[in-house]
C-alpha cells in the first residue's frame, strides 16, 4: 500500500535555525528511502520573491506626498497569505497527494507570530483560512537574545523583523499559537541545544508520528 503522505513545518524566531533543522530532516529522510521534500515560505514563486525584497527593504510603498513610504504591514500580510494559498495548491497539495512527507521551513504559524504584531489575531486567522494545517508544528525554543546574538553573528543585512523588541513580541504570539495547538501536532524543542541534538529530537518524533 502507497504510504500516506504528511506534511511537517518548521518556526521559531529569526536565528531560530529552522533551515538548517528543515535541510537536516529532509536530508535523513530521503537517505531512510522515505519520499520527503523540502520547501519554505516565503516562496521562490512570484509572491513569495516580491515579499523577500520588501523585507530586505528594497521595495517600499509610495505616500501621497511622493516620497517613499514603509510598505504598509497588513497589505505584506495578504501577501504572506497569498504566497501561501499558492504554495498550497501548488507543491503542498499535490506532493502530499502523491505520499511524500512535505517539510515547509516556516508556514502558517509564522503568519500568526508575526504578522499579528500589525494586524488583529482574527483577520490573520481568516485570511488564512484556506491553507491546508500541518500534521506537526516543530518549534525551534531559542530565547530572543539568542537568536539576535545567532543573526549578529552572522554578518549579513537585517531584514525588517529582525529587532531584538520585535522578536520578544514574536515569540509570545508564537505560544500563543501553539498553546492552541493539540499535543499530537507539535513539538517544542529547546533551539539552544546542539544542532545533531535538536535533529536527533526532531527525527525521532517524526518517525514515530508518521509510522516510518
Ligand atoms: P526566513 O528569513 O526565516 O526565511 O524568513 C523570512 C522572514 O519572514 C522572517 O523574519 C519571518 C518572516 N515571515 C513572516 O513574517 N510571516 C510569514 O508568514 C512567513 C512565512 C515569514
């Protein structure tokens, strides 16, 4: 009998180290012979690529003075949500259709941490209403001074969230969302412990969830 297929995604904060756990698990699953693929939010599709240059800061909005603007908060919602709804009905849809356990680094939840920072709770929630909810919400736990301290390091530009004040209030939103979640779609895994660790975690869970 084809096994069914699942799908598993990854949160936490910036620095967080969800795409090095989402390559890891993919990674090991497919050298298991189990059919898993990997993806992430935002995209690679055309959405997915307008929301990466907004957050680096390279697309603004424009005031009616004529001079650049922020790009408005909620409207970079509905484009998360878009992205999504795409995503969905593209990749997630058909490939767990075809029995392979799809990894998403980021997804639902990341909307629900993030975006409620500059919209009501509810209007995220319905504007994502129709994306397809995950098997298992994995959560990297990495307390936000960490994660700062993960991006400092790292060298590179910051994106727009990535302020020590915004991330504490992510990571409240983000227990909040979680704390709605039933046991048998999450695992909250501590982020700071080394990364072999946080995979070991991870990858048995999955196994046992998915009947591999
Ligand atoms: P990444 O750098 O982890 O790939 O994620 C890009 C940023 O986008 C990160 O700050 C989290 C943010 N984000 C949201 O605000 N809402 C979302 O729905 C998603 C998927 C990401």
């Amino acid at each position: 009998m084809k096994a069914m297929g699942g799908f598993i995604t990854l949160e936490g904060l910036d620095g967080a180290g969800t795409t090095t756990q989402a390559r890891m698990l993919q990674n090991v699953l497919e050298h298991m012979g189990i059919n898993a693929v990997l993806s992430s939010e935002p995209t690679s599709g055309p959405v997915g690529s307008l929301i990466r240059q907004i957050l680096a800061g390279r697309v603004n909005g424009r005031h009616a003075t004529g001079m650049d603007a922020m790009f408005d908060r909620k409207a970079l919602a509905l484009l998360f949500a878009a992205d999504r709804l795409d995503h969905c009905e593209t990749f997630i849809k058909p490939l767990q259709k075809q029995g392979f356990i799809v990894i998403s680094d980021r997804y639902l939840h990341s909307s629900l941490a993030y975006q409620t920072q500059d919209a009501e709770w509810d209007w995220v929630v319905t504007i994502n209403k129709y994306a397809v909810q995950p098997d298992l919400v994995v959560f990297l736990d990495v307390a936000p001074e960490v994660a700062m301290s993960r991006i400092e390091g790292r060298g590179a530009g910051r994106e727009i969230f990535e302020n020590l004040g915004f991330q504490q209030h992510v990571m409240d939103a983000y227990h909040k969302a979680l704390d709605l979640l039933a046991d048998e779609n999450k695992l909250i895994v501590n982020g700071e412990a080394p990364k072999e660790d946080v995979h070991s975690e991870i990858l048995q869970r999955v196994l046992e969830q998915f009947n591999r």
